[in-house]
C-alpha cells in the first residue's frame, strides 16, 4: 500500500530517497482536503485568474482543465490545477451557497440545517433534546418568527400553518402547566375552529366552537358577562344617562325611587352590547327617539320600553345610525282576558301578587300597583287597583300610556273617601305624564311642605270618576299643565285649605261639569280657578254648597275660564274674581 485509504496521502517507503518530496505532498494533500473551503460548486470552466490555494468543487459537464472531474475538489496550486476525488463523508464549506456540503458516495449534497438548500433531519433539539413524539423540542424563554421583507426578496408576511391529515384529525396548540394541559385551540377533530379547557390536563370542556363553513358561533357552556356596574339609585328622570363606569361595562344594575325614564344612554360604539338589568321595585322606562338626549346616545326601540322590577334588556349599538338598539326585551307582556282587581292595603308587602283582599296578598303602597299594571298588555280590559282604608304616606306617578284600550282606575272607599287618605310631604299624591291616564275615586287628599293633590301635566290625563275629598295641600289641590287634562264627572268635597283649587297653565285643560261641589269648614282656598298662559277651564252647571275665602277666580296671558253664563259670583270664594287681559272670563 503507498497510500493511506481516506485521504490518499503517500506513505514514505523504507530507505526511499527525497523523502521531503513524500512528505510535502502529503502536507500539500492535508492543506487542500482538511477544513475544506471551496469558493463555490457550480463552475463548470476554471476561472482566468485563479489565486493560490483557490479551491472549488468541480461541476458536472466541466471543459477544459476541469474536463472529466466532476464533484472532484480542483485547487490551484503551483499555476496549475490539482483535482483531489472526494471519498464517503467528506465535508466542504460552499462560500457562494453559504451551505455545508457532505458528499454521500455519488454526490454533494447540503447537511441539513446548514443553509438554503434542500434538506432534512429525522429529529432537532435547540437547547433540549429531541425525541419522538416531539421531533422537534425547543427550549427558550422567547422565539421570534420574523417575516422576509419585500426589500429582502420576500413579500413582508408571514405565517404559521399546522397541518393535519384528515378532517377528524386534529390540528391544534396546547398551553400546559407543567406539561399538563389547560387550554387547546385549534382544529380539533373536526374542520370547525374550536378552543377547549381542562383543570387536570386529561378532561377537557369546550368553550367556543366556529363553524368552517358560516363563520357562526356557539358557545356550549355558559357565557360569563363582567364588568358590572351599580350606580346610585335613579331619583329623577335621566337624559344621556352616563353612570360611573359606563365606558367599560357590559352590565348595568339600575334602580329608581318611583317610575323612571331614561332617554338614552352614553358609551355607544358599534357593536357594543349592554345588558341593563332592573333590580329595584319601580319600573324604569327606555324612551325611543327621545329629543331630550344627544342623537348618539338616544334609543331607537319602536315604541318605549318599560323594564318591570327584576326585568332585563340587552341593547346593541349600530354604530351606522348612531342608536342603541334591543336584541333582547323583557319577557313578553301579560295580556288581559277578563277585568282584573289589585288590591292595596296597610298591611300589605309589596312582594305580594296583589291579587287578592288580605295582608298576605295585598301591595303595601299604590306605587307598586301602578307598576304592576304598567307591565301588562290591558287589550279592551280594565285594571282596579282597589285601596282599602288606612293612611297612604307614598304618593303615585303614572308615566306612559297603559298598554292597551283599558283603563285604570284608582279607586278607595267611594261612600266614605275620607277613609282612606293619601297623605304625602313634599311630593304629589298623584301626578299623571307623558300621555299617561288615570281614574281616580273614592279617596282624600293632603300634601305637606310641597305637593299637589292631582298633577296632570305633559299630555297625562285624570278622570274624577267618584267622589274625593280635597284636605290640605301646600301647593295645589289641582294642577293641568303643558297639555295635562282633568276631567270630572262625579260630585267632591273640599275640606282643606290651599293656595289655589284648580290651576291650568300652558295649554293645560279642566272640564267639571254637572257636579255638587261640597265646601266644609270654610277652607281659604286662595284663588279657586286660576287659568294662564293659554290654560283653558270649562265650569258647567255645578252646584257649590258651603263657603270658602278667597278669590273666585284669576285669568292672565292668555288663560281662560268658560262658566257658561255663571256670571263672576258663580265660582266659591269670598272676593272677587281677576281678569286680566288677554285673559278672559265669561
């Protein structure tokens, strides 16, 4: 053997001469082979300048020098060209393809990894060690995907494609604790995007599933709603309501002293969705298209919408028309078949049902009443809300019209009213707005400090049905303002004094026709129809008995008072009455 087998270096023989010349080839032969750098792997001409000691793998179809020498490795070397053929397992650095080549027996070929070429390895471990079924483990606080740029030859994206075999595979990414598993996403055993949870790394419960085909969404286990808020109770109607908080709720708590509206409400941005839940005892009221809030804040609901005690609604903002719309109503109303009796009494708890005569049935206050029937859908069917006797210190607020053809009628002791009494301090007995109605009887009232006996104002509307009793009040025992009407087709009595008996201001309108009007005790009744700023009184054919101090009437800007014919001592009153112009009296 003269040469060794891998390399081929030349041995030195026994007693050879210019032993130097042996060994420097072989030194010649380790230079060229060892560490191999060639400048590149695709030339197929040798270059017209070569420097010494440039390497290159010769390519197929090589001319000239390099003719017949493919895949040997030429080195320039003396001015001229040496060609050392490769073995099995030898290995070069390509400088142009910035690859680590191996030749493999036929060819060279890219190790795996090394650069752009094609390649594989079975299993790849960075920082760990690979082993099936994880063929590729990496341990690393961060790992950073970066996209190509366009300015690199790339196009600027980048994505991350997890492939399966078959639709009832799956396709997925796990996020473990301690490598039990927590949470699962992905295409799991089927084509439909879902994301699973588990405590214990084994059971795991899917919470949201995406269908491939519509994009719809279903949520198989219950949807968890936060960010509640509770703001302080509502004690007056609201206009672009904007509780604490409202910006990132997506519940809001509401609660009011008595029968509420809200015209609209801040904090819409398309798509939003809130969910206003009523937890008081007192209905509050969503007006739809009301001017008194701002465009953006305002509802558009069709028709206003009461939510009832324990009630709820789910508004989404349409960020298009600039409205907060329901996707959800409380549920749907009761509809009258046949005329219905509540009952109130001082007894009474008003989580009761109301329906019938005894403490464990009846309302404790009218109020609750009131809003009881405002949730029903009356149809042609009447409502009674029947007050037994006894002392009532709240007083009552009709808000809205009643759903329905039916009336209401608040009705006491018709023979005695004096036997049940509303009595309140600082606010109306009964006050009747916005188009609301309502049938009064059979019963006494008095105010303290501040209040009016009957408000009918902003188009609310009161019919006297049975006798009352007028007592004391601070303000007025009867008010009809902004278009407010009273009518009365039943006889009364006045038994207290106040600073006016009836007053109708701005378009607001009286009509008491055909009555005894009962007068005890002398009471000062101020003015006793007083009529401005276009209000409009209509006295007929009435009968006074008894007497009272004070003005008989008083008409100013525009305010009018109809007697047919009564003349100025018509009205009850001790002086004279006023008129002045363009008020008118006759």
């Amino acid at each position: 053997m003269t040469d060794t087998v891998h390399l081929g270096l030349p041995f030195i023989e026994g007693s050879q001469a210019q032993k130097h010349v042996t060994h420097n080839e072989a030194l010649r032969i380790l230079d060229a082979v060892v560490q191999i750098g060639v400048l590149d792997t695709d030339r197929t001409t040798p270059p017209l300048a070569p420097a010494g000691g440039d390497r290159h793998i010769v390519a197929s179809g090589a001319t000239g020098a390099w003719s017949g020498q493919a895949d040997a490795v030429a080195v320039f070397e003396d001015g001229t060209w040496r060609f050392l053929t490769p073995k099995l397992g030898w290995c070069a650095w390509s400088d142009a393809d910035g690859a680590l080549l191996v030749y493999d027996g036929a060819a060279w070929t890219e190790a795996t990894g090394s650069g752009a070429m094609p390649g594989s390895v079975a299993q790849l471990g960075i920082n760990d060690t690979a082993s099936a079924p994880n063929l590729l483990t990496v341990r690393s606080n961060a790992a950073l995907f970066n996209a190509v740029a366009v300015a690199g030859g790339g196009t600027g994206d980048i994505r991350l494609q997890i492939s399966k075999e078959a639709s009832a595979k799956t396709a997925s990414l796990v996020f473990s604790d301690a490598f039990s598993g927590r949470a699962e996403f992905g295409l799991i055993g089927s084509d439909a995007f879902k994301l699973k949870v588990s405590n214990d790394g084994s059971t795991f419960v899917e919470a949201l599933a995406i269908d491939q085909s519509s994009g719809n969404a279903t949520f198989p286990r219950g949807l968890a709603l936060t960010g509640v808020i509770s703001p302080s109770q509502i004690t007056s109607n609201q206009n672009d309501y904007t509780p604490t908080g409202i910006a990132f709720a997506s519940v809001v708590n509401l609660s009011s002293d008595a029968l509420r509206s809200v015209s609209g409400l801040a904090g819409g941005a398309e798509g939003r969705i809130i969910t206003l839940i009523n937890t008081g005892s007192q209905i509050v009221s969503l007006l739809s298209e009301s001017a008194s809030s701002m465009a953006a804040n305002r509802f558009a609901l069709g028709s206003d919408l009461a939510i009832g005690a324990k009630q709820a609604v789910i508004l989404r903002y349409d960020g298009t028309a600039s409205r907060w719309y329901a996707v959800a109503r409380p549920g749907g109303r009761e509809v009258l078949t046949a005329n219905r009796t509540y009952y109130v009494r001082t007894d009474g708890n008003d989580s009761n049902d109301g329906l019938t005569n005894t403490s464990g049935g009846a309302f404790l206050t009218i109020q609750r009443a009131i809003n009881v029937a405002a949730g029903l859908d009356l149809s042609i069917y009447s409502i009674t809300i029947q007050v037994a006797d006894g002392t009532y210190t709240g007083g009552a607020i009709v808000n809205a019209p009643w759903i329905g053809a039916g009336d209401v009628t608040l009705q006491g002791n018709v023979s005695t009213p004096a036997n049940v009494v509303i009595s309140t301090t600082g606010v109306h007995c009964i006050s009747v707005q916005n188009n609301g109605r309502l049938r009064v009887g059979g019963v006494k009232f008095q105010t303290m400090t501040f209040g009016i006996a009957l408000a009918a104002t902003s188009g609310g509307k009161i019919d006297i049905v049975s006798p009352v009793n007028f007592g004391a009040c601070a303000t007025f025992h009867m008010n009809a303002d902004g278009g407010g009407k009273i009518l009365c087709s039943s006889n009364y009595t006045i038994s207290g004094n106040t600073p006016a008996h009836a007053v109708a201001i701005s378009f607001g309108y009286f009509y008491v026709a055909g009555n005894t009007i009962t007068i005890t005790g002398s009471p000062s009744l101020g003015t006793f129809a007083q009529s401005t700023r276009t209000g409009y009184m209509e006295w007929i054919s009435n009968t006074f008995s008894g007497s009272a101090t004070g003005a008989r009437y008083s008409t100013a800007t525009g305010g009018a008072i109809f007697v047919n014919g009564g003349g100025t001592s018509y009205l009850p009153g001790n002086s004279a009455g006023s008129v002045t112009s363009p008020g008118w009296y006759g």
